[in-house]
C-alpha cells in the first residue's frame, strides 16, 4: 500500500501544472514584488507580517475572478506555495532595518505633505569604480591599466521640493565631514 501510494505521490508530482497553478504562482510572484521585502544577500522576499497566507490567498481569488471562474482551492495554493515559492515568507517579527526604512518613509510622507513644516533630505554617493572614465562592463589587460579620470558622484533627495545630482573631478577634499562640489546638475 505505501508503495503504491509513494509511487502516485511521485506521479503527481512530476505532472506538468495547470494552466491555474501556474497563474498562481505567477500572481503570488508578483504580489510578492509588488508587497513584498527583499531581504539583502539572500532570495528571501518577506511579505508584512500582519498579512496571512489565507489572505494573500483570498486577494488572489478576488483578483482572479475574471480569469478563472473556479479558482485554486486553499490547500491546493498553500502546497503550490511551499513546493515552488519556498523563499516568499511571512515573518511573525519585523526585521530592524524594516522598521529604519518604515521611520524613513514616514517621514518622506511628512515632508511631501507639510513642506513648509518638515523637511526630509537623503543624500547617497555613488561607488566611485563605477563613475571612473572610461568605463568598462570587462576589463582587460590593456584597459586595467589604462589612467581613469575619477568621477566624484552624490545624488540629493529633498523630498517634495527637489533632486539634485553633484558631479565632482576630484578638486575638493572628500571626506565624510566635508561637502564640497563643483558642478550642479538637475
């Protein structure tokens, strides 16, 4: 008996996958995408984790509708799920860098919203092997070797009023203490 229902479960799951299992999956991707976290260095895409995974698949279903008049039962979309979708998680906790980007955003919306009352600024720079001149995708023996003009490159978000970008060929003092730049661009 447990052959036979060991060699079935082995059918069954080699069998190519209907046409609805393989919206679904594709839905849960993109919701994923779209709703989703992406947890730096590694696969793992955290959906919120006041969300459940019988409401994802009841948003699936409501969505779907016009698609499929019968729609994937519960079970069958939660094995879907752990079988082909194993890196879209739910967590029961928040991560900490969640809630940094949470706060970051929140004030983003303030600062949108009351510009004459709250202000919010990001400033980031960019990696500087990737602004040298010439740039090269590959490298060879020839081009390693060959002298660069090093690019200083900062991007400015204030967000709600303006986003500037600041270009810099290494004339002024760069440390982390010290802005300095000698071209603006918008």
């Amino acid at each position: 008996m447990f052959l036979d229902t060991q060699k079935l479960f082995n059918k069954v799951k080699d069998r190519p996958k209907s046409t609805k299992s393989k919206a679904a999956m594709a839905w849960l991707r993109n919701y994923a995408m779209n709703f989703g976290e992406k947890i730096p260095n590694t696969i793992q895409i955290h959906l919120p984790p006041c969300s459940t995974k019988t409401h994802v698949y009841e948003t699936m279903v409501l969505e779907s509708q016009m698609e499929f008049e019968e729609p994937l039962s519960l079970s069958h979309f939660l094995r879907l799920w752990r079988e082909e979708a194993l890196h879209i998680a739910i967590p029961k906790t928040i991560l900490f860098f969640s809630l940094e980007r949470q706060k970051y955003y929140k004030h983003q919306a303030k600062a949108i919203s009351h510009p004459e009352k709250d202000m919010s600024l990001i400033i980031d720079g960019m990696d500087q092997s990737k602004t040298q001149k010439p740039h090269f995708v590959h490298a060879s023996k020839y081009t390693a070797s060959v002298w660069k003009l090093r690019v200083y490159l900062v991007g400015v978000i204030v967000h709600g009023i303006v986003s500037m970008a600041f270009f810099d060929l290494f004339e002024y003092s760069h440390s982390t203490n010290h802005f300095s730049f000698s071209e603006y661009v918008r």
